[in-house]
C-alpha cells in the first residue's frame, strides 16, 4: 500500500475548574433544552483535558447516570462529539465531551500527537471526573468513542472496570491501521520500510528542533481520491464540519506519533471486558471490519453489533437520520441502572 494514503488515513480518522461556555463554538445548532459548561481535569500523567460538560435543563436535583464522549480521530469536542454529547444530555444524561490529550483545547506538548496509552487513559481522566461530580451517579457512567476514539473506548472498558456500558460508533482500531495498512494489505517487509522513513525522520527532527507533519487531506478535491477520504473532504474541510482547533480541519498530525500505534496494539484484553458493550458501524462504511472484528472478539450477552443500511463511515459523524440515538438512549438506560 502506498505510504502517503496509508498516512493520510490514519491522520483522519487533579484540579478541576469550570466556566460557563460565553459565545457557540460549536458545528452544530445549539439545543434550548440543556446547558453547556467548559470544563478541565487532568489525567494521570498531569495533561489537563478541556471539555464541554452537557446538563439536561429539566433535570431536578438528582444524581444522574453520566456519559463521557470523544472521537473522531483528529477532531475536536466540538464537532461530532459535542453533537452526540448534546443529543445525549436532551435525553436524559450527563455528558461531557472532550479534547484528547495534545488536541485541540487540551495541554500537552508537542502538539498533535496520538498515544494508544494516553488516549486510553484519556477516557479514565472523564470517568474521574465525572465519578466526582455532584450531580453525577458514580455508579453509572458509560462512555462512547468515535472512529479512532471507539477503539481507545474499547480498550479503556478492557481496564477501567468502573465503566458499565461503552459504545463504539462508526470505529477505527488505529493501532492495526498504523500496522497493517487498510484491509490488513501491509506485509512485515513494508512494514519495516515504513518504521524505517519514520525513524529517520525522528532522527530529522531532533536535528531540527521540530515535528514534521503527517500529510493532511488536500485542500482542493480532485475526485480521484477514494471515496472515504472525500467522505472525511466533505465534513472537515466544508462549513458542515470545519473547525479551526481539528486536526483534520485545520492542522495535520505529528508524522512520528505512527510508530507508538504500530508497535503498542489496542483491544489485547477486549475478550475480558465483563460490562455491556454496543459496536455501531455503518453498512457501506470502509472502516467495517475493524468493529465487526472488535466484536468477535467479545464475550457475554450484554454485546451487540449494530450494522446501520446504507450509512458510511462518516455519516455516523452527524447524519441524525443515521446515527441511531434512540437505540444508543436505550442501550445507556438499560445499562447505567
């Protein structure tokens, strides 16, 4: 597989302090039927997360169950994430939907780096703090991952057992794209030629004193790019998704956060996972096999494949004819009880 599409795929895909979110940063409509907060926790490795607590209005002084919410892979709280996040808390649910450590409005440096460890962790840091939350019911917090970041949601339910129910929609492992290439159609050998440009490239940038960055999606479409990469065009790069703080949107990952996702697989203890997991993906989506493969792998009743017809990958960004919510309302219902 050519490296240049190989990388333009996987490119896309404490203290806590809270303020009232002042003006709509968001690519979506704003709801009247909840209120938004921006918020900041820090993970245990010191990085501190932004996010954007959701409450719904009508809510009394209750504990409530609460959902912590990221993805997609390069995008930011306020695009898809947010959107689920807001849809969710309409229905009953706290929801905090957040940047992943290094991205958008969230610490770390340098910028734009991808750890399966850190992003992992990330999803534990918004189980910490909601679990801590006046209004939150510690005994009932889920989380959901997006592309890239139901992989990672995945893999935190395998360690953190204070998850009860975990969505993955529309989901990228990107550990095995980094390896394997789409489809699996990278080979050992192609494999070493790729960690060998990328060590040379670390090598090229201490020497440097800066990150190179992974090729990004183009600015223009010639339509002769594959379907998903202008499927990614067409969210990202147009008033329906664009925003200046994504990855995909406005900025291009640090081309040596690849070789962490090579060698460090995600989904090693996914077997294990004890509570309720819902794996959403869409029909003609070309990112399927990665959740239809995560699922094989989960055991136990309380596991189930949701295949949604005729949606693509990314119409489960923001499509609300596509994206199931009255299934995943009843999924988080059923399970956070």
């Amino acid at each position: 597989m050519h490296t240049k599409l190989l990388l333009i795929g996987i490119i896309l895909l404490g203290g806590v302090t809270m303020t009232t979110a002042k003006t709509w940063d968001k690519v979506f409509a704003k709801s009247d039927d909840v209120t938004v907060k921006k918020v900041h926790f820090k993970n245990r490795y010191g990085i501190e997360l932004a996010g954007d607590l959701y409450m719904p209005k009508d809510a009394d002084n209750q504990k409530l169950a609460a959902i912590a919410i990221s993805g997609p892979f390069g995008a930011v709280k306020e695009q898809s994430s947010g959107l689920y996040a807001q849809t969710l808390a309409e229905r009953g649910f706290i929801t905090l939907a957040f940047d992943p450590s290094y991205t958008g409005e969230s610490s770390g440096e340098p910028r734009n780096v991808a750890s399966p460890d850190i992003n992992t962790e990330d999803f534990s840091a918004a189980v910490d703090y909601l679990s801590t939350h006046p209004r939150v019911d510690e005994n009932k917090i889920g989380i959901l991952g997006i592309c890239g970041f139901g992989g990672f949601a995945l893999n935190a339910a395998a360690m953190d057992t204070r998850i009860k129910a975990t969505v993955a929609s529309t989901m990228y492992d990107m550990t095995r794209v980094a390896a394997n290439g789409y489809n699996d159609s990278m080979d050992e050998k192609a494999r070493y030629e790729l960690l060998k440009q990328l060590n040379a490239q670390r090598t090229a940038d201490y020497k440097a004193g800066t990150y190179a960055k992974a090729p990004g999606l183009p600015e223009k479409l010639t339509g002769q790019e594959p379907q998903f990469v202008q499927d990614y065009f067409n969210y990202y790069k147009t008033p329906r998704g664009f925003h200046a703080r994504s990855i995909n949107s406005n900025g291009n990952w640090n081309t040596t956060s690849s070789l962490s996702l090579i060698n460090m697989p995600i989904l090693q203890r996914s077997s294990e996972i004890q509570s309720a997991v819902l794996i959403v993906h869409g029909e003609k989506a070309h990112s399927r096999y990665f959740g239809e493969d995560a699922f094989k792998k989960l055991k136990g009743k309380n596991k189930e494949l949701l295949i949604i017809p005729g949606a693509s990958h990314v119409d489960l960004y923001d499509n609300m004819q596509k994206i199931p919510f009255d299934k995943l309302e009843s999924f988080f219902k059923t399970n956070l009880k």
